[in-house]
C-alpha cells in the first residue's frame, strides 16, 4: 500500500518582551538558576498576575503578519497537570477564544508554492525547566529547578495537517521563523529555545481523505531535528502499518543522538487537563483601531519583499526567494545594496562564495566575516575593470580572513587587472610565438582554438590581464 504522510505543527515561539508575560521579572536567557523569579512567577499563594501589555500586542502582530483573523475578545484558560517545573500545577494558556485564528502562510515546494493554513494562535506562558544531575533523567540521582524560564511568553502557533513531507514541514517552520523575525516579536535563536515544535505525523492510504491515528513529537528545536524525526517517524509508522498493525495515538520523544522516537506515553486529550477560565485574569478586549494601529506597524513581510526585489533588481524568483528567506539575509543584501554594488552581482555572490563558505564554517549570515560592505567594495572593483571575476574569488577569500578592505588587498597582493595594452601586448606577442599548433588551427578556420591562447595569456599575466582585452588583441593578431 502506498501511504501519504499528514504533518500539522504547533510550534513554540519566545517573545522578546523585557519581562515576564504575568509580572516584571526579567526574560533574558542564560541567568544563574531561579535569579529571575518572584511570587507571581514562582506560584506562592496570595498573588496576583497582570498580563504583559507587549505581549498582546506582538500576539496580535503575529496574528497579522499571518493573516489570521484577531480575536478582539480573548481569554486565558488554565490548562491543569502536575509536573515540578510548573510551579502553579497549571499553565496559564488560550483555549476556547485565543487571540487569533484562521491565518495562512505560503511556501515554496518542489511542486510550486503552497498555502499552509493556521489554526489559531494563542498566547501562554513556559514552564521552569528541570536541571538533571547526570545526562538524562533516567540517569540522575536528583534533579534541580530552574524556574528562570516560567512565565517567559510564548505564541503557540498551530497549523491544520496540510504538511506532507519533512521537507514541507521545513518550509512551513522556516516560513514562520522569517515572519517573527521580520516583525520582531521574537529572537527565534533555536538553540536557545526560543523556538520548538510539537510535531503530529500520520499515515493514511494514497487517495484517502480521512485523517489517519498520529503521533505527537514534542519539543524539537532543530531543522535538521525536524526532518529526521518526521523521516523516521515515517518509516516507522509504514513498516507498523504494512505489518497490519497500527499506530497508537502517543506522545513520542525525538531522541537525536540515535537517531530515533521513543515512546514517553499515550496521547492526553484535551478533556484531561480540565480546562476553565482563568478568574485571576480578565479577558483581553482589542478594537479594530487598535488592531489597524498594529497593523500599519507592521514592517514589509517576507513575500512582500521577494516580490519587491524579484521587480527592482531584476531576480529571478528562485534568486529573490532565498535573498528574503531570512531576515538576516534580507539585511545583508540591502547593505550591499546600500553601499552602491550591482544588486545582480551581489544576489550572485552570497548564493555563490559567501554561502558556501559560511556553510563549511556553519556560520549564520549575521556572522559573517566579510560584512556587506567589504563584499560591496569588492563587487565595485569588478565593475569598474580593476579585477576579473576570477581575481575577485582570490579577493574574497583574503576578506574572510583579514579585516582589509578590498582596495587594500588588491593592491598589497598586486592582483590590479591589467588593462594596460602595451603589457599584455608583450605577453600576447610571446604567447602566440610559443604556441603554433592553436595558432595554425585558429587560422585554419577553428574559431574555438583562441580559447587556448587566451588560457595561455590569462595564465602568463597570473590571472590579471583584462580578458576581453586579450581576446580582441588575439583576433586582431592572428587576423
Ligand atoms: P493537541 O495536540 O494539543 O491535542 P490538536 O488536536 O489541536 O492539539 O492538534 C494539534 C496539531 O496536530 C495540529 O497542528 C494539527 O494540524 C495536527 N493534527 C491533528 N490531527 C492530525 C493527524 N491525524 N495527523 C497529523 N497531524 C494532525
Ligand atoms: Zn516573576
Ligand atoms: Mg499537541
């Protein structure tokens, strides 16, 4: 039996508010252990919570930027159950009216682009987080406490299965990740955190409409962890399936040192946290002026800026796509562009040099050794002729590891084009004498022979003559 595979993510995105969604201790990331509480956070009785202003409203700009349609009555629900790194012993979420709902995003397939639909969006606050002795919890004697991270804000962003593949699955994420950043609600650095998914996979007969029994992956925080464990949760639902078992509904754990999902338990339905309204807190009520204010905030979106930039450069949409995938891209290639470069050229150059030399070093844009200025310079001096493109990659590579500007390099390094005539004429005259069998064959009537004789110069002059210099002295030599 061939079998279609049905993703649907809800992922976890951190906002970058100064503090706390229900009181005002600090959000920042990497404090000694349980500095960053006080009774609000910590549960203690006798307290009460207030919601974070900022967080409604980069909930709604969130909402917005996917075009979701905003609750303008909104409430906190309590999702009740017991585990040490929640201190309250309930979880102040979203359940029946969240924020936002019904929003869609597009992304890129092999197929062509495809529209994601939203869910909702909900607003909640982390858990604590628990610091085990050893490696895992199964290997420790005890386990410490941090409740630096309770009540730090989250969005849960929830999207229908339309996902059919790992690599969707990507796209989709990648996409949201692009949009909060754009917009600045959140620093999405995944290795902190700051952004994890809860990943659903099913299994259902090719042709079939009805959604099969799935599996629930929480907290991946990878793109590379992502595809793997969709990959394999795949093949281990099809090698059940076509056994003629089936697939138990249960929470599994994604473990990527092996390579593999464990299971952790049966899948919770909602029922079994008791959901109620949450009375501490009153329900969030937003008008359409407030909303539009929001709105006109917004910065251009990803899609808005690849269509942009496709139409004023020139891009193709392949090009434009990957120039805005990100918002560190995005900047990048505005600097290069602000700084008077061929936007071409440049579009060329970080797909080209820079990408794959940030990948080998697996380095993220916003660190990369040659800034977009220094890669302007460079791209200047291959316009106005004073290096080939090929001299250009020596250029490049001196950048990523000095800190001199391309003009430097290329004089230190003598690696000026020559445009001189009378100097390459020399080396021409040379060239042509020490080479008659091209020579013969060019004026024997094959016209590809002067490539050879081309080679020969460019090789002589070390890469630095001008080559449509040598190649118009060559034709007129040779008649
Ligand atoms: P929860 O997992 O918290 O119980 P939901 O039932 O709303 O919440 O589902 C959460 C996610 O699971 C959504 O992204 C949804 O698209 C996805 N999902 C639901 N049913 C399936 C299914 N049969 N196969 C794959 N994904 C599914
Ligand atoms: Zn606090
Ligand atoms: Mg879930």
């Amino acid at each position: 039996m061939d079998y279609e595979a049905v993703i649907g993510l809800e992922i976890h995105c951190e906002l970058k508010t100064k503090t706390k969604i229900f009181c005002g201790c600090p959000t920042t990331f990497g404090a000694d252990q349980n500095t960053h509480v006080c009774p609000v956070c910590l549960g203690l009785p006798g307290v009460l919570p207030t919601v974070n202003k900022r967080v409604v409203e980069f909930a709604i700009k969130a909402g917005l930027a996917t075009n979701c349609e905003i609750n303008k009555y909104s409430k906190f629900d309590r999702k009740n159950y017991y585990y040490p790194d929640l201190p309250k012993n309930w979880q102040t979420s979203q359940y029946d009216l969240p924020i936002a709902i019904h929003g869609h995003v597009d992304i890129d397939t092999p197929e062509g682009r495809k529209t994601i639909r939203l869910t909702r969006i909900h607003m909640e606050e982390d858990a604590g987080k628990l610091v085990h002795s050893g490696n895992t919890i199964k290997d420790s004697a005890s386990s410490d406490i941090d409740y630096n991270r309770t009540g730090v804000p989250l969005l849960e962003i929830v999207s229908e299965p339309d996902l059919r593949s790992a690599e969707e699955a990507r796209a989709y994420m990648e996409k949201i990740k692009a949009i909060m950043e754009y917009i600045d609600v959140s620093n999405c650095r995944m290795e902190e955190g700051n952004l994890r998914a809860d990943v659903n996979v099913s299994l259902r007969p090719v042709g079939s409409q009805e959604l099969g029994t799935r599996t629930e992956m929480k907290n991946i925080n990878s793109f590379k962890g992502l595809v793997d464990a969709i990959n394999y949760e795949i093949e281990r639902q099809t090698e059940v399936l076509d056994e003629g078992g089936f697939v138990r509904q249960e929470t599994r754990t994604w473990d990527p040192a092996q390579g593999i999902t464990l299971s952790m338990r049966s899948k919770e339905n909602a029922h079994d946290y008791r959901y109620m309204p949450e009375p501490d807190l009153p329900p969030i009520v937003t008008s359409d002026e407030l909303i539009e204010k929001y709105r006109t905030e917004l910065p251009e979106l990803p899609d808005a800026r690849r269509a942009r930039i496709e139409k004023d450069y020139g891009l193709s949409d392949y090009d434009a796509g990957i120039l805005t995938s990100s918002r560190a891209m995005a900047e990048y290639f505005d600097a290069a562009v602000a700084a008077g470069a061929d936007a071409k050229l440049i579009a060329n150059w970080m797909m080209g040099d820079l990408a794959k030399n940030l990948n080998a070093e697996e380095l993220d844009i916003k660190d990369s050794p040659v800034e977009p200025e220094r890669l302007a310079g460079m791209i200047k001096l291959i316009e106005k002729g004073t290096i080939s493109s090929k001299i250009a990659k020596k250029v490049f590579k001196e950048m990523w590891s000095s800190k001199d500007v391309p003009e430097k390099i290329v004089k230190d390094k003598g690696l000026v084009q020559i445009t001189d005539t009378k100097a390459i004429e020399a080396i021409v005259d040379k060239v042509i004498a020490d080479n008659p069998k091209p020579v013969a064959d060019y004026q024997g009537g094959n016209k590809k022979a002067i490539g050879a004789l081309v080679g020969q110069v460019m090789k002589a002059s070390r890469g630095k003559a001008n080559p449509q210099v040598v190649n118009k002295m060559l034709a007129e030599k040779l008649g």
